[in-house]
C-alpha cells in the first residue's frame, strides 16, 4: 500500500514542494527514512511511532519506507513529523489517501501526540498556495501565521484531531489572518536633553533611510538617540510587511497572537555575536540579525567590540541589500536592506573627546582599536557624528521637540523623495571641489549627494542646493574620527 502526504522544505526563504510517500510491505516490522533527511527528520521515527499509538491508531506491523521526494532536496527539520504520520497513516488505510493529497501539512509531534508549532509555518502555506492546495493541517498556534498566505489553515492540537478531520469526523474552527500588533511604544526623542546635531543627524538618517554612526565619550547618549530612531520611521506597506513576516517566520521569532510584522523591525545584537549570528548561516541555515532587520534598523552598540569578520561582513548587504550563504547543497539569499545605526567611543577609555578626563590609552592601542574598523566599513555610513558631553544647562532644559513631531516632517520628506530633487550648478560644483580636496571615493561622493537631498526634502525645498551639500559634507568626515 502507498500514500502520499505533501510539505515543503525550506531553502532559505523558499518552499520546495515535498511528497512525503509512505510504502507498507507486510514484511518483518521495519521502519525506514529515506529521501537526504537530518538527523531531525531521521529521529522522526521515534515521535510519529510514539504519535501515532498516542492518537489512539494502530501501528501497522510491516516494513514501512517512508520517501522524502525528490531525494536530491536536503530535508531539514521536526516539521515533517506530521506529513510522515499522516503518510503512515494513510498508506494503512486510517485516513483516506486522496483526501490526504488534496492537503498540506506542517508540524512537529510530541511523544504524546500534540502537534507543535515549528519555524516557516508563513513560508510553507505560501508554497501550498502556489501548489493549488486549499488547506494546510498545522499546529493550532501556528494557524493565524498560515492563514497570512491565503491559504485555509486546518489547526489541530492533536494527530489525532488530524486524523478525524481526515475521516470527516471533526470540522476545526475556522481560522483567519489576524491584524499586526500594536505599534511598539519606542522611547521619545523629547527624553534626550541637547545634542542638536546628533538629534538632526538622526531625522535625516529616518528621513533618507542613511546609515549613521555615533561617536563620543560615554554618557552622552549615543545609544539613546539610537534607539529613538525606529520611532522616526512610518509603518511598513502591505507587501513589506509580508516580506519581513516571512523572514521572521523562518527565523522562529513571530509572535503567535499577531504574527503579521508591520513595524519597521529593529535588531541590536550583543557584540559578541558571531558573523554567522550577524549575517546568517549555520547548518540550516538561518536568517541573521541583518536579515531579521530587513526594511528596518540593526542598531550595533559599541562598534569596535565586535568581531571584525562579522563587521566586514556586513559590507556586501550595506551595497546589494541582500545576503548569499553559500554552502555543499547550495546557496541561500535573504534580504537584508536595513538601516545601519552605530556607536562607538573615540578610543578604548572613552575619554578622548571628553575635555574634562584625560585619555590614557598609548599611541599602539589607540592603532590597535583604529584597526578594529576598515575603511571600507567606514564608508558605508552616510552620516559621521561627534557627540561631545552635554552641557549642564542643557541637561536642566526643558524637554525637546518630541518623536511625534520629528516623525511628521520625516514623513513629508519621504513623500518628496519620491521624486527626487534635481542639484543646482553651484551644488555640483560644491561636490567636485569636495572629491579634490577631501577623502572622499566615489562611493562618498553618491552618499553625499544622497544626503544632500534628504536635507533638501527636510526644508521643503525642491532643488538641492550648495546649503544642503554643505550640511552634508559636514557630516561625512568629522575631525574626531578621521584622527583615529
């Protein structure tokens, strides 16, 4: 007796269609995997064995061979532990084969038969649609996430559930694509005292979508402008919104009451993160912070102290917005268009900068921590900041101008930046003498000209003037860093 169940596996963030195909011999009882599975998929034995005697059903004595077509597609993962029992299941005639075809399905069992969720529920109803499958049997917890992908998620708590629904017994309640959460509450930009220039920066970086890095001595509130930064940002439209709920979705890191993400997502990975945390990849592989920050904003606090593979990483995603994790069985690609924020100290102490403290790092350290950061990771931020201790009448001050306000002028730029602003003669003339006299490549010259017409947009005005080149000129290579 054959039957067949349909999943897919995941290739970075695409679905390859899966026939999970379960053939019983009346043999001595055996039970075999083939078909290039993990060792998850081979330990799948022992769950849907246990499953399925849980669910209630008999065990078919015989020698079982279960096939994960095509053979060539490495299966990874506890989510073909459903697909196998049903297949199992079916080809002992305990659910009809045909009904059995005509579903997709998704999900880890337990010893005791529960059906668990497990990561790329999102992914997988997507490839079950593109198939022409109706319906999806998941883990009920995971029925909000499938139903995003317009297909009819089936929920089921139990293999058991699975297989009454199967039989026609049993009619789950119908599940529908929630809404997203509610916006998160990010901190106020009217908590930070002073800092005007890093307060500017920080609204051109939102409004243009620039990479910015904070520099200074500690306490000045480098992380806190940071972290203010999402706040500046509008929501994201209906199809980014599917695009970073796929990505998080393979990740495993949706939430299951509001699976859909529609706020800009905002990473800021301890600096001891490796470069495969950062970028992607491990056996699977997975997507990294810099994917999981994908149309929103990967904050990495204190610059330096990450590894330098991870940093260097991040150059070919700063230029092409996605990432390639190569590996034997092939290549996976994640987006990753994020908005770069950083922050640094201008030498190992923290005091340089500061004048009230003395900086006591040796000429051979302060090269040592300069090394830390190439160039070429230099250049990728469009916006540079020195930002120097607050003033204690700044610090007694009233409270600044707030998010709420900043976010409404960020908006009205972008709406302009659809339509970029032309540069006037005296601007381009402005850009060619910066390219003479300063260090600037050619890749500093376009961040420039980016910039310059973000400022442009800021004030409203339709043409990029020398004003605005100058503005952006002066955030693009500060003193402070370039002594480094």
């Amino acid at each position: 007796m054959l039957a067949r169940a349909i999943t897919h596996a995941l290739v970075g963030l695409d679905a390859r269609r899966v026939e999970v195909e379960a053939h019983l011999q009346g043999q001595t009882p055996s039970f075999t995997i083939v078909g290039l599975a993990d060792r998850a998929c081979q330990e799948a034995k022992e769950r849907v064995r246990s499953g399925v005697r849980s669910a209630e059903c008999e065990w078919p004595l015989g020698r079982i061979t279960v096939n994960l077509a095509p053979a060539s597609l490495r299966k990874e993962g506890s989510g073909f532990d459903l697909p196998i029992a049903l297949a199992v299941l079916g080809a002992s005639g305990q659910v009809p084969r045909d009904e059995l075809e005509r579903h997709a399905a998704h999900g880890e069992l337990a010893l005791d038969g529960r059906v668990r969720a497990v990561a790329g529920v999102f992914a997988v109803a997507e490839g079950a649609r593109r198939a022409r499958l109706r319906k999806i049997i998941c883990a009920a917890t995971c029925a909000p996430e499938a139903a995003l992908a317009g297909v009819e998620p089936v929920p089921v708590w139990h293999l058991a559930e699975a297989v009454a629904y199967l039989r026609g017994e049993l009619e789950p309640e119908p599940v529908a694509a929630r809404n997203g959460a509610e916006p998160p509450s990010w901190p106020d930009l009217a908590d930070v005292r002073g800092q005007e220039r890093a307060r500017r920066a920080l609204e051109i970086a939102a409004a243009g979508g620039h990479n910015l890095l904070l520099a200074g001595p500690p306490g000045t509130g480098k992380t806190m402008l940071a972290r203010r930064l999402p706040g500046l940002l509008p929501d994201l439209d209906s199809e980014a919104s599917l695009e970073v709920t796929r990505i998080h979705s393979v990740a495993g890191v949706l939430r299951a009451e509001h699976p859909l993400v529609t706020s800009p997502p905002f990473r800021a990975p301890h600096h001891t993160a490796s470069a495969p945390a950062i970028v992607g990849g491990g056996r699977g592989p997975r997507p990294g912070e810099a994917s999981l920050a994908h149309r929103g904003v990967l904050l990495l606090d204190e610059l330096p102290e990450f590894a330098r593979p991870a940093l260097e990483a991040l150059r070919q995603p700063l230029e092409d917005g996605v990432i390639s994790v190569a590996r034997a069985e092939g290549t996976a690609l994640y987006p990753a268009r994020f908005q770069l924020v950083a922050t640094m100290n201008l030498c190992p102490c923290g005091a340089r900068g500061d004048p009230a403290v003395a900086c006591s790092c040796s000429a051979q350290r302060l090269a040592a921590y300069a090394n830390k950061l190439s160039r070429a990771l230099l250049d990728r931020f469009d916006l540079l900041v020195a930002v120097p201790r607050p003033r204690a009448r700044e610090l007694a001050g009233e409270r600044a101008e707030s998010s709420q306000a900043v976010r409404a002028r960020v908006l009205a730029a972008q709406a302009a930046l659809a339509s970029p602003p032309r540069r006037s003669d005296e601007a381009n003339a402005l850009l060619t003498r910066a390219v003479e006299r300063l260090p600037l490549s050619g890749r500093g010259r376009s961040r420039v000209a980016r910039v310059a017409a973000t400022i442009a947009a800021l004030a409203g005005s339709g043409v990029v003037g020398p004003q605005h080149v100058a503005e952006a000129l002066s955030y693009r290579a500060p003193k402070e860093l370039t002594s480094l």
